[in-house]
C-alpha cells in the first residue's frame, strides 16, 4: 500500500467561485493508543517507560524525542522528562504539528484504569499541553480532573479557560526546525502537543495496566488562503 504525505492545509469543496463559494479546509487527525504495561519501545501500543514519552506516528509506538518549547532557540533544547518516583509516574504522547494549527476536539479514551504492583494509586490526570506537564499544573490547551476514581470509557475535558481556548485557535511556535526561515512563513516551525498522563500516589512501584487512547482533531490553517497573489483558490474570474 502507498503512502504519500505533503506540506500545505488542505481544502475541498464544490463550489469554488462566487459569493456561494463553500470550499474549506479538512479535518486532519492524530492519535496515540498506550498500553502502559507494554514497555518494549516499537512494541504494539508501547506506552513508554521512565522518563519516556512515546511517538504514535512511528506505527507502532516509539520514543519520543520532548522539546523545550522555544519559538527563539535554535536547535531546539531536548527536555528531561522525570523519572519514576514513588509519589510520581508520568507517561505521555508527543504529537508534532504544523505551527499555528488549530485544535477541534481532543479525545481521552481509558480501555484499562491504570494500576501499580505496590503502593497506592491515588489520583490520575491526563493534561494536554505543549510541554510536559506537571501534576495538578496548568495545561496550555486542555485537560481532564483529578481523578480519584478514573473508569473506562471516555473523559470529561474540564471547562477550558479563556487562555486554552486561544491557545486552541493557533497552535504555538514551539519547535525551531530551521536557524534562518525556511522557504515559506511557516516552514521553519513545528508546534508541540503532549499527553501527559500524571499518576500520583504513595510508595508506587512499577506500572502494571493502564490502557490510554488519545485523538487530536485539527485543522492546518494558512492565512495566505484566498489573497490573489499567492493562492487565488477561484478568486480570479
């Protein structure tokens, strides 16, 4: 089977002249499933291990590589993600996205409640952010509540702030993949989107069962869009 991947949004519609013009743009999607008592990297569903975070796109999962985001920093800082501790375990996905992309929906999906061999699993919190994010710290664009008693099934986003909600509408500058540009206004950035998933508890010892499936909707925006000098898109008569 073929694959082919490409830069620019991506536009459909039917009519693409006139005041009744109805193209648009596409929804694009991501996702990463975690199984976190899979711990073989590029293992099915693999859900990362101490101080690592995993890739979804790999197909199957693989580390992830977590940058400090810097919309200035030039080659973009790689950032420690904590190790397992006996109050802490963090488990995350990386999803790397156009610059200035804008968020639709984010899906948190638990198959299997988290677990630990030993000690007491206190809380879960899954926190949606452009950086790794703490337990109970502030996410840049979503995320659920503690949750003292997570079930299976889909969870409940919190009420998002007016922060998150402009957040959403274009995606940070957060990865620098060229020094001087690149060849178009957004060629030489990359915006970053992590999953974190915050297990807190007391005297914790390894992760035995947590199944996570998480989705991102979004849409690549272009504001070039439409200008007669650089994509007409019917426009011009």
């Amino acid at each position: 089977m073929a694959r082919a991947t490409f830069e620019g949004p991506i536009l459909a519609g039917d009519s693409r002249f006139g005041p009744l013009r109805n193209v648009g743009y596409t929804d694009l999607v991501q996702e990463a499933d975690m199984d976190l008592s899979v711990t073989t990297n590029g293992a099915v569903n693999y859900g990362g291990a101490s101080g690592k975070f995993v890739n979804g796109n790999g197909i199957p999962n693989v580390n992830a590589t977590v940058y400090t985001p810097s919309s200035s920093v030039y080659p973009s800082v790689v950032q420690t993600i904590p190790a397992d501790s006996a109050t802490n375990i963090y488990r995350g996905a990386v999803m790397y996205l156009p610059y200035g992309s804008a968020i639709n929906d984010v899906f948190i999906d638990i198959g299997v409640v988290p677990a630990v061999a030993a000690g007491t699993l206190t809380s879960t919190q899954i926190l949606v952010s452009n950086n790794y994010t703490a337990a109970a710290g502030t996410a840049a664009y979503a995320g659920t509540a503690v949750l003292t008693s997570p079930a299976v099934g889909r969870q409940s986003i919190s009420t998002f702030t007016a922060t998150q909600l402009a957040n959403q509408a274009a995606t940070t500058a957060d990865i620098l993949v060229s020094p001087t540009g690149g060849t178009g206004p957004n060629a030489s950035k990359m915006s970053q989107l992590v999953f974190t998933i915050a297990l807190v508890g007391t005297s914790m010892t390894t992760v035995t069962a947590g199944l996570f499936y998480f989705t991102l909707r979004y849409t690549q925006l272009d504001g070039s869009i439409g200008t007669l000098t650089t994509y007409p898109y019917g426009n011009l008569e």
